[in-house]
C-alpha cells in the first residue's frame, strides 16, 4: 500500500516514513469491489478522500435514453472525490463504478484535514490538484458544447497536438472515445471515415493520426 500511496499525486515528495507515520496516526477505511461495483453513486454524498490501490474505476453519467459520458477514468494511484470532499453540498454528480475488481482507500474529511495542518507538502500538493482539475473540467466543457462530431474530434486532436507536440492521439477503442466526447459510437466511426476521405487524418484499432494540421484546423473553426 505505501508503494501506491507515494505515487499519488498528494503524497508526491513525502518521504515514505511520513505516509507511514500518517496512516499510523489518521483514521482511514479499504474496501473492494467487484468489477461493475459503484463506488459511489450519483447524488451520494461524498464524505471522503479516496485512492485506487488496485483495479480501475470510472466516473460516468448515465442518461435516460442509455447514452453515457465518461467524465473520468481512474487508474492504479489516481485519487478522486478531492474536491467534492470540501464543497458545499458534497453530492457525487455522477456515478463512480469499477470497471474490474477495485480496492479502494478512503481518508474521512477530519483525516484530511488533520494530514493538511501537520504536512504543509500533503497541503500544496492538494491545492495543486485542485487548480489541475479545474483546468481539466473546463477542457472538458468546452469540448461537450462543440456544435458538431468533426469539431469535437478535432479539437481533441489539437489539444494533443498542442500537449504532446504529435500528431498521434492514442486510443484504447473508439467505444472509450465516443464516450469521452459525448457521442455515439456509429456516429464517430462514420465521421473518422468521412475526416480520412478527406485527407486529414488517417487511424486504426489504437490511433488517430494528423495528416494535414492546416486543415484540421480550419474544420475546427469553420463557421
């Protein structure tokens, strides 16, 4: 478990005698789960701090007509519920479900709280990922409210572009991306057809590759 907890994002540059004084000192709870388990449920309240030790998990909403939007994918030492933890109504605004089997650590508010005032570095590295999650959400929602398939696949690309500096974006399969984007599946594989008629990217089972930047550009910004 320490082997995981300091590869955590706020357990980054604590010594591992710190984490393992902390768990020593601090109240926290290990559950499992079995694959397709919730973690937690949409409009749950959240009353903890909570880490991957094991498996995957994802945070999904799923809406009345069947179509799901992924918001989040959470892997070995990936943390979650960071923010919910110290927000007013601290309800989960979707549901977190695993997606094998899971073990979960979960530190309670007071434990946080308690970490936070006796480890400055667990404090700044908590605002950190704070700031970085907000960043990512509004990534996220700026991509949501794109009119269009095309736009949305191309600024996806763009952003990797723009992070990476590649024209290639990696993907598991194009099930996962529909759901980051918020479409369905049929729909992306027709557009992914249409974009590499027309030149501007080609992909497979595990990529999607930029052939013409210029031009993905200008589908982006199209009016």
């Amino acid at each position: 478990m320490l082997e995981v907890l300091k590869n955590t994002c706020f357990f980054k540059g604590i010594p591992e005698v710190e984490i393992d004084n902390i768990l020593k000192s601090e109240l926290y709870l290990v559950r499992d789960y079995k694959k397709d388990d919730v973690i937690a449920n949409q409009g749950e309240k959240c009353n903890s701090l909570s880490v991957i030790l094991e498996g995957k998990a994802v945070i999904q909403t799923i809406y009345e007509n069947g179509k799901v939007l992924t918001l989040s994918k959470f892997n070995v030492s990936d943390v979650f519920a960071e923010a919910l933890l110290f927000s007013k109504d601290r309800e989960y605004p979707a549901t977190v479900m695993a997606v094998e089997d899971c073990k979960v650590l979960s530190f309670p508010k007071n434990s946080v709280l308690a970490i936070m005032q006796k480890n400055t570095r667990f404090a700044e590295n908590l605002l950190e990922l704070l700031s970085q999650k907000v960043v990512i959400l509004n990534r996220k929602i700026n991509l949501i409210e794109l009119d269009s398939i095309r736009r949305k696949i191309c600024k996806i690309l763009l952003d990797n572009y723009k992070r990476n500096d590649s024209y290639v974006y990696k993907i598991k399969s194009k099930k996962e991306l529909a759901e980051e984007l918020g479409i369905p599946r049929p729909s992306l594989s027709r557009e992914l057809i249409k974009m590499k008629d027309m030149r501007i990217i080609d992909f497979n089972l595990k990529e999607i590759k930029i052939i013409d930047l210029e031009g993905l550009e200008d589908e982006l910004f199209k009016n």
